[in-house]
C-alpha cells in the first residue's frame, strides 16, 4: 500500500531515484507475468477490504510499524495503529505524534492523530489532514495496476510468505521497485517498495474483513499544507 508516502509529519525522506540496471538492450515482459498480474488486481479489487501490517525503514532516519483494516470498494477507508519503531527521528516524533499514534482513511484524505505538544502549537488542534497525491497507490490493487504497466515485469519463483506458499513477481514503476506475492486465490499476501533508502513491506491477510473510520471533528483537525507554512513561519521569526 501506497498509504506509505508521509510518515507522522512526513518526516519520511524523499525517496531518491534508483540507478538504471543491466544493458541498453531492453528486457522483452513476461506476459505470462502479466497476466497473472492482471488476475490478481481483479480478485484484490473484488475482495474490497484486508487486515494489514506494514512497516516503513528510511535508513537511519526512522522505522515503524503499523496494523489494521483497510477496504476499498467504495473509496479507502479504515484505521491503523501506528508504533515508532526507532531511527534518529524516533524521540521527536513520538513527541509529537505519540507512540501508539492511530491514522484514520477515508475518501478524501488521511488524517493522524497527533499529541498535546503538537496541538499547543496548532490552535488546539490535534490531527493532520494529508490530502491523496494524485496518482497515488492507495490500494493492493493500484500496485498490481502499476506492476502489469512496468516494463522490466517479471516471475521470479515460488517462496514461501509465512505458511503459505506464493508466486513471486518483481518490475520497476517510476522510482521504485515493488516486488508482490501472489498465492493460490490469486490474491496478494506481501508487496515489497523500495526507492533509495525507502522500504515499506505491506503483509495482507482476512479479505473481506470489516474496515472503517470515524471522521476527525474539524474543529480538531489542521491540514498538513498548514503545518509546514506555520513551521517555515516560525522558523523566519527565530531566524
């Protein structure tokens, strides 16, 4: 899942561009890789909804880990808890964004609950509102979208995931590498990203299950375009 893009503040790094591999020669696709792919996005987007477990690594920045259900049918929606699970930034983000912190999904944006520390500096507010980037993959079925247009798609094998055993495929999109585990109902049970220092490995599990989220109040709520200009504000007065 995608959701992995701004961790608590978005103090995730950017991800940096992988370097190019192998030839000039470019690599025919695996269209029985493809297809399989193509299966696996239908039977996700079908099943609407999955327990997850997630974990983010930026190098040595920060680490952590993160549990719930998501659905999907009809927009994202669902609730995680969110633990710090170290890093240099471990100390100042469990400072402002608590340890256990929730995020909250919901069709428009997701939002995450901060600490009093944090609210004292926004008005009382407690939880950032980040809006979707366009074009994000929200979704096991968005990366198995973004998988069956990489050009470099391909199997590598059959691993095991657990118990179960699953088939192993691997392809490039834009800056990352992903890599899915597709098991025998053809539905996804790992996805690996990686860009730069970035990984983020999603496990799911319990198709179907129940998702959802109760909508901050917006007299409790600031949007993340805020906090960065109320930072870069602060910081100018302290300058």
């Amino acid at each position: 899942m995608a959701y992995v893009r701004r961790q608590v503040l978005g103090l995730a790094a950017a991800c940096a561009l992988l370097a190019a591999c192998g030839g000039s020669r470019d690599r025919a696709r695996d269209h029985q890789a493809v297809e399989a792919l193509r299966t696996a996005q239908a039977k996700v987007a079908a099943a609407g909804s999955a327990h997850v477990e997630a974990t983010m690594d930026t190098g040595d920045r920060l680490a952590s880990h993160s549990a719930g259900a998501l659905s999907w049918s009809d927009g994202v929606e669902g609730t995680l808890t969110v633990r710090i699970t170290g890093g240099e930034l471990a100390a100042s983000t469990r400072k402002l964004g608590g340890d256990p912190s929730q995020t909250r999904f919901l069709p428009d944006a997701y939002y995450t609950r901060m600490t009093d520390v944090f609210a004292a500096g926004q008005r009382g507010r407690h939880w950032i509102r980040y809006p979707y980037d366009a074009g994000s993959d929200l979704t096991p079925a968005d990366t198995l979208k973004a998988l069956v247009a990489a050009q470099d798609v391909r199997r590598v094998g059959v691993e095991a995931v657990g118990a179960t055993r699953a088939s192993h495929y691997r392809g490039t999109s834009g800056s990352q590498r992903i890599d899915v585990w597709i098991d025998a109902r053809h539905l996804m049970v790992r996805r690996v990203q990686r860009a730069g220092d970035f990984t983020s490995t999603v496990h799911y599990r319990d198709y179907g299950t129940p998702a959802a989220a109760e909508r901050p109040a917006a007299h409790d709520t600031v949007d993340f375009a805020d906090v960065t200009q109320n930072a870069s504000r602060d910081a100018s007065k302290s300058g």
